[in-house]
C-alpha cells in the first residue's frame, strides 16, 4: 500500500550569498513607485506529487532529490512541505 | 505610523501552461531512480520586505506589484502571504 504525498519545495539563496536578480526586481520596483519595498530575495518553487510507502520515506526521498538535483547545497537553502493525498493500494 | 511586514509570494504557471523546465526535473529525478515522483511543476518564489500604512494597504500594494512586474497574469497565478514584522514610528 502506498500513499501520495502533494510536495511543496522551497529553494532560496543561502542568506550570504548575493541575489543580483533580487536586487534587479527591487530597484525595478522603486522605479515603479513601491517605496517600501527592501530585502528582495528570489528563489525556485517546486510543486511535486510523490508516491511513497509512508511519510518518512517521502522526507527522505525528498531530501535527497534537493541534495542531489533540486538545489544547489553550497549556495541555496531549501525546506518543504508533505501534505497526504489519496491512499493507493 | 508605519507597520513592516515580511512578505512571501508564489509565483505559479497556470495548469493549462506546459511547463518544459518541471517536465525536464521530473525526468531528471526519475533517470535519478526516484520512480514516485509526478506532475512536476517550476514556480517562482520571491521574499521582500514592505513598509505600509496597515495590512490593507500592503495587500494592495502587493498585488499591484504581482500584477506589473513579479507575474505574468496572462499565464502565471500568484499568491502571498504577509507576516508582521516590527511596527515602526
């Protein structure tokens, strides 16, 4: 028996590392008269569905695809969120 | 008086929009050996800072902002969600 899992994956630039694209967005926004706009920082969104004996097996999978191909370890940070679906048999 | 909030906005493509780059991640993962993973979708996910008047008129302001510059509204939908962060005088 399986359960599937809808995935949701946060990817951000580690805090350290400089966001050129954030900084492109913010002064674009200034421009555009958002005066209260700072701090801008872009990052990848993934939605997923996943397919999983049980939950930790799908964090652990999880983990591993963000290790190994979703993000970038050295200069991105990533979390996410595991919401159950239908149960499959 | 002037209330700072942390902001996160999701930027998604809409169902009916092919996505190539997910479609090119799920293979990725499944070539991996992650065999569960389905429906592969690539967002974008942007932090910022604002500094408003009230919630209201921050929520405006965001949307506007989603509307010119952070979406393409003809095939991305957008969401965000505000947390208060210092009050400011």
């Amino acid at each position: 028996m399986s359960q599937q899992y809808q995935c949701r994956i946060y990817v951000t630039l580690r805090p350290s590392v400089l966001d050129p694209a954030g900084t492109a967005i913010q002064s674009g926004l200034l421009q555009l008269g958002y005066e209260g706009v700072e701090q801008v920082r872009i990052g990848k969104y993934i939605e997923l569905t996943l397919t999983a004996p049980h939950e930790l097996d799908a964090k652990q999978q999880l983990e591993q695809m963000c290790d190994q191909l979703l993000a970038n370890p050295v200069i991105e940070n990533y979390r996410f969120e595991l919401t159950p679906l239908a149960l499959l048999a």
